[in-house]
C-alpha cells in the first residue's frame, strides 16, 4: 500500500486517545523485524532514522531510506517513515525527497531563545515541503548561567507553561516531552512523572511524543497512553532482542559463519518485541490486511 504520514496516523491515534508505536531502524532486518511485527498485531507503525543511524551508514541517507520504503510500500498495515532527531539542516532538506513524511528535528541542547529560532526555521521550511515537524523541549537551559539540560537528563522536565508558548513560537505539530524516560536504558525500570504529563496534555493542542520508551515498564507504557502521550518511540529494546538473539544463537552454533542464520534470528525477536510493545500499548488491531496475489 502507498506510505502512510506521520501525521495522519498521530491525528487520528489523538482523536482516539490511543497512540502509534514509532521505532528506530538501523539494518533492513530492523526495517523488516519492525513491519513483521506490526502486521502480527495488526496496526500501523512508524519506521524511523535518526541522524545517529545516517552517521553509521556512512552519512548517506538513501540506501536506508529506500530500503525502508519499498518494505513499507509492501507492508499489509499502513507504515510511515520519519526522520529522527536531526541537528544538521543538511540532512533535515534530504527529507523531503527521500520518502520522509515527517521529522523530529532536534535543538533541545540549546539554550531556549537558541532552540526557538532553529526550531522555527526548520518548522517553516519542513511545512513548505508538506513534512510534519516534531520538536522536543526539556528543562529551559541557561539558567543561573549553566548549560542547556539535555531533555533526557535524570531530573529534565518539561515546564508546561514553556512548552506552550514553545509550540505556539515555534509552530511545530508535536511535541516530545522529558517526564521521566531517559535514552538507551538496557533495563525497564523508568518512572514517569503521571502528574506532569496530565498537566502538559492539558496544556497543549499537539500531539505529545515520549522519547526513550525503551526504559518503561509495561504498567508505565499503558499510563502514557491512558495520560495523553500519542506516539511512543522505542529504539534500544530491538536492539536489546537482536542482540540478545545473536548471543544466545552463536553460543549454541560455535562453527556457524553464514551470517543469514544468525541475523534471521536476531529479526525475528525484533519482531516479537515489536508485536508485544504494540499489544502493551493497547493499539493492537485485528490483525493485518492479506497481500495481493502480486505480492509473491
């Protein structure tokens, strides 16, 4: 089926109060584990790059990107590709032409009035190439003289009184908020922050994103959903399975070398987390459309 948007698919999960699970593609097994998994449970899914995986790829954008889309154009659900935490406006301008509906477009690490006008260029030009543009605000940096606080940090939190007058300057359509989840944690042990999330949701107009959703429990995932959080990103639990998969496959198979194996195990625990991470949120559908006969 044709690429699905980003943000028709957070529109209608905010109409609904359900959320869409968005996760971060490095290899085509990830590309493929992530669009399995969706179609097992029935559900549309956001595939996304981020600035990290061009930088592993050589800084070339494309072989990924086309990866991701014919796999998407195939796909039995609806699937979007987004363009994760860019910081380099040169990236940021490859994304119309390279199947991108959306982008997250990262200067949270800087100082606030610094944030706002890169933001606000960067939403300008992604909205005259029809992208959608998704922003993150933390803790405002700069204050008493430090640093920008990462929005990720321990202790970062979103003000909500900055963050709407953060969305309403800088005219983005999301908003990725820090209350409580932290990048790359290898254990599910995060607390959020429930009653700050209920004041920001009451406060804004846009979708609210949670970033390293990979740190939460189960219970916590559901209370984000249930809170107003309308696209969860996960990105080191795939990793966390594939490798995990590897490990435990070479462990058992010590002569192995055809890397097909090995790697097809690895794909399908990403798959299974994808699958269970969608069915955690509650968004699980019932079950996906069945591929035309061309889809031989």
């Amino acid at each position: 089926m044709p690429l699905a948007t980003t943000g028709a698919l957070l529109t209608r999960a905010a109409e609904t109060r359900s959320a869409v699970a968005a996760f971060n593609i490095i290899t085509l097994e990830h590309v493929e584990a992530v669009i399995t998994g969706a179609e097992t449970a029935g559900t549309p899914v956001v595939l996304q790059v981020s600035e990290n995986a061009v930088a592993f790829r050589g800084g070339r954008l494309l072989p990924l990107a086309r990866a991701a889309v014919a796999a998407a154009e195939r796909a039995r659900v609806p699937v979007a590709l987004h363009l994760d935490h860019v910081q380099s406006d040169a990236l940021l301008r490859q994304a119309a032409t390279a199947g991108f509906s959306s982008v997250m477009y990262d200067a949270a690490g800087l100082p606030y009035a610094e944030n706002l006008a890169a933001t606000r260029a960067a939403a300008d030009w992604a909205h005259s190439q029809g992208l959608w543009i998704e922003a993150e605000l933390g803790e405002i940096g700069g204050k008493r003289g430090g640093p920008p606080l990462d929005a990720h940090a321990p202790g970062a939190r979103t003000d909500p009184a900055a963050a709407r007058a953060f969305v309403a300057d800088s005219g983005v359509d999301a908003l990725a908020v820090a209350i409580g989840s932290t990048h790359a944690m290898t254990t599910r042990t995060a607390a959020l922050d429930h009653d700050l999330l209920k004041r920001l949701a009451a406060a804004l107009d846009v979708p609210l994103v949670l970033h390293g959703s990979s740190g939460l429990p189960d219970g916590e995932l559901t209370a984000a959903v249930t809170g107003g959080i309308t696209k969860i990103n996960v990105g080191t639990a795939l990793n966390i399975a594939m490798t995990g998969a590897i490990r435990d496959f070479l462990a058992a198979h010590p002569d192995a070398v055809d890397s097909r194996a090995y790697l097809g195990v690895g794909r399908e625990a990403m798959a299974e987390t994808v699958a269970r991470v969608i069915r955690v949120l509650g968004t699980a559908g019932p079950g996906p459309r069945p591929r035309a006969a061309v889809d031989s």
